[in-house]
C-alpha cells in the first residue's frame, strides 16, 4: 500500500517553511471563507471583507502549491 507510506518531506528549510506557509493559507482562508459567509447570514458589517480576504489567502496558496510543484530541491 503505497499510498500509505510516511511522507518524509523535504531537508531543505527554505522548501519546508513554503509549504508549511502554503497550508496555513490555504487553511486560514478556507476558515475565513466560512466565518465570512455566516456573519453575511446574521448581517454582521464588514462580512463581505472577511470573505474576500479569506478568498485571496485560499487562491495565495493555491498559488504557492503550483510555485512549488515547479520547484527542485537542486536548484536552491
């Protein structure tokens, strides 16, 4: 079962903190996402901010995956 094995990620630090950084965006956005559409529910001020910058922290790190699926760990 291959997909089982234990990732063991990566030596260098600089790849390690991009994607450490990648999935707090992506996380903290998607979070941030739904906070915003349930205070836009109560009719809280300032939803549709919430929202928005949940959005752009997802797509930031959906970007950072796409920089680091083109990244090599020889060329750092």
């Amino acid at each position: 079962m291959a997909f089982l094995k234990r990732y063991n990620g990566t030596t260098n630090v600089r790849l390690l903190r991009l994607e450490r950084i990648t999935w707090i965006l992506i996380y903290g956005g998607l979070l941030s996402m739904v906070l915003g559409h349930f205070a836009a529910q109560e009719g809280a001020a300032g939803n549709g901010a919430i929202f928005g910058i949940g959005l752009l922290a997802a797509l930031a790190g959906v970007g950072l995956i796409v920089l680091r699926s083109r990244m090599r760990e020889e060329d750092l």
